[in-house]
C-alpha cells in the first residue's frame, strides 16, 4: 500500500518556517516502475544527492556560517536518504533540512513526485501540495454479521475496524417456529448493524472526512445507511458492490478509488459552479477572486477558503519580505514601501500562505475552467 505522512498539520507546520535561515527542500523519485529494485532506488538517490550537492555549493552571497549549516544539512540529509529512511510503500519523497531553523522532516509520499532540489528562505511544499489529496474516506463494507472500516485517502484507504456479530443462521423448519426464529435473525442483524453505525461514528466524527462509501449486498447496505447518524448519513457518495469477508484491501482500494473519482469530479463542480456564481455578483459583494492579482491580495488578507488553480499553472510574482505582501508585479510593497522580492513562481508562496490559513488548495487537473482567469481563482471567506 502506498505511504502517504503528509497531513494538513504537517503542511502548515512547514509552511510557517520562515525567517530561520536556509532550508534545503529534496525530492526523489521512487516510482517502482522505474526504482522497483534496491540498485535502482540507490541509483536514484545518489543522483537526487548529487544534484542537492551543486544545488548547495553553487549558492551565491552567503556568509560562511549559512555555507557550512547547508552542507551539514545536506550531509544529514545523506545520511538519512543513504542509510536510515523508511521507504516502505514510499512512491516518492520530500525532505526538509535547516539547522538555524532546527527543521529536519522526512515525508512519504503515495506518488512519484519530480523537481530539483531548493535552497530557499522557506520550506518548499508546493511539489507536495500539488499531489497532496487533502480529502478523507471512509469506506464500509457490511453485510448481515460482519463488517470492516476503512479509511484514508484514495491511494492509501486501511482498514481500521473490524465488527464480527454472532448472528444465528437461518432455520429450516416450517409454521410458527420458523417465524419466531426469523424474527431473532432479523433482530439480530439490526442489532448488527447499529454497532457498526456506532462503531463507525466513533471512529470517524473526529476526523475529517470528504465522505462515505458503503459496500455489500445492496438490500443490507440500504438498511444499514438508514441506521448511521446524519453526520455521516450527509455525507454518503457512493456503493460498492462487494463480497465483504473475501476482497482483498486492494481490490477495495480499487473499487473505491472509481467511487472517489466520481465523487471528487462532482465536488469540482460544485466548487466551480459556486465560483461562478460568486463571480457574477456585483463587484463588492462577489466574495470570490478571479486572475493571479486578485487571488494573491486575498490571501495576503487572509479571506481564502477555497484556492484553485490549474495543474502545473505557475506565474512570476514579488513578495514583501516584511509584512508578507504579495503581488504579480511592483518594485516596492504598497503597504510599507519595502523593496520587494522576486520570485519565478509566486504561486510556490501562494499555496504556503493558503495551507498557513487553513484554506482548502484544489488543483485542478484537465479542465478548462479557469482559463478564462488566468488559472487560477479562489472562494473567499469574506
């Protein structure tokens, strides 16, 4: 099963390192279609290595002491890629290295991820966001006595309950006693399945979750979802039909990750027809940004719920390195008259200022949407 440690947390945790010094941003490769044997894996991290290694010695106006804190994290780095990461279900790797900022992070990722490595003012988590699948699923798969809880992204859905009822068999005798005893089955089974409702709620109403996928024979998984509480209930996007006790974890993931599709392109929808409605309200009551100068000015304000843009958008930009300000153009911040900072992809910064805000980043992929602004656009709070 693919690895995947990136979480919300995680993101705004990195996100918010600024200021400390240098930080060394790595990515490797590891899809095992291409790295599937330990020569090749080693192969591919020395490359990754190599490339850090120039990345480091060919920056330029340091002081001696921010040299030697990048080459102490790039032999840190080294040392963890070379002989002590964890790669188990790893398809691709970030790693995040500055001493001054006392930062050294190791992230698996469930895809292969490419891009040279960085020295930057910040952590770069751009690569990651980008193939970061935000949402959580729950997948629950129950017929009349068993059960099994699922949850995750699509990529990376585990089993995390397990709800095994002893519920009697069927009778086969006739008149009254074949009737009571139905009765007994019958009660045993609902019985069944509001453990599992209450199990799944015990489960899930602390996590976040983008939604439900119910699976099993289709008359118990229509009595069953009657029996959940309306925050998961509200929440329901699809069924599977599916042999509960014998499909493997894979064969699940599979399954489910049709369903998640489904879902997700509709939750595109609904986020792009919101966007257009917004859009088309007067100008000072449309709570929605639209073009590269607009989104960036609301999340130096702060007002971002939703960001979007299109995969692989990226555009030139300045940044204020005094007060945050971000711009497409402009020698000096209009806020306080500081020279600004040039940046070859403002939109790198941009997904940092939207994860440090709690706002949601949807990267939209083979749509033409936001052509029309610019690629990208965003859902304001206020």
């Amino acid at each position: 099963m693919p690895a995947n440690d990136v979480t919300p947390e995680r993101l705004r945790g990195l996100a918010a390192h600024e200021g400390h010094g240098q930080v060394l941003s790595v990515f490797v490769n590891l899809d095992p279609r291409d790295f599937g044997t330990g020569r090749a894996r080693a192969s591919q991290i020395t490359s990754v290595l190599d490339r850090a290694a120039r990345v480091v010695e060919g920056q330029e106006g340091l002081a001696h002491e921010e040299r030697m804190a990048l080459r102490a994290d790039l032999d840190r780095v080294r040392q963890e890629l070379e002989g002590e990461a964890d790669l188990a279900g790893a398809r691709g790797l970030a790693v995040y290295a500055s001493s001054p900022a006392q930062l050294f992070e190791v992230l698996r990722l469930p895809v292969p991820i490419e891009h040279e490595p960085v020295v930057a003012a910040t952590p770069l988590v751009e690569p990651v966001a980008a193939v970061y699948d935000a949402d959580r699923w729950a997948v629950v798969l129950v017929n009349r006595s068993y059960a099994r809880l699922l949850y995750g992204t699509r990529d990376t859905l585990e089993e995390v309950a397990l709800v095994d009822s002893d519920v009697h068999g069927q009778h086969q005798q006739g008149g009254w006693s074949q009737a009571r005893y139905q009765r007994s089955v019958d009660k045993d089974v609902a019985e069944h399945l509001r453990e599992v409702a209450e199990t799944a709620r015990r489960r899930l109403e602390r996590r976040p979750l983008a939604g439900v996928i119910v699976g099993g024979p289709e008359e118990t998984v229509g009595e069953f979802e009657q029996t959940l509480q309306p925050y998961l209930r509200d929440r329901l996007a699809g069924r599977l039909s599916i042999d509960v006790e014998n499909t493997t974890l894979e064969e699940v993931r599979q399954a489910a990750a049709e369903q998640i599709a489904v879902a997700t392109r509709r939750r595109e929808d609904d986020l792009l027809e919101r966007l257009k409605a917004r859009l088309g309200r007067p100008s000072g009551d449309s709570a929605a940004a639209a073009g590269l100068a607009e989104v960036l000015e609301a999340l130096t304000e702060r007002r971002v719920e939703t960001l979007l843009l299109d995969d692989g958008f990226s555009a030139p930009g300045v940044i204020c390195p005094e007060d945050g300000w971000m711009g497409p153009v402009g020698d000096r911040c209009p806020v306080d008259g500081t020279p600004t900072e040039h940046r070859e992809d403002i939109l790198q910064d941009a997904i940092q200022r939207a994860i440090e805000q709690s706002a949601d980043v949807v990267v939209l992929r083979d749509r033409p949407d936001l052509a029309a602004h610019e690629h990208v656009a965003a859902i304001l709070r206020f």
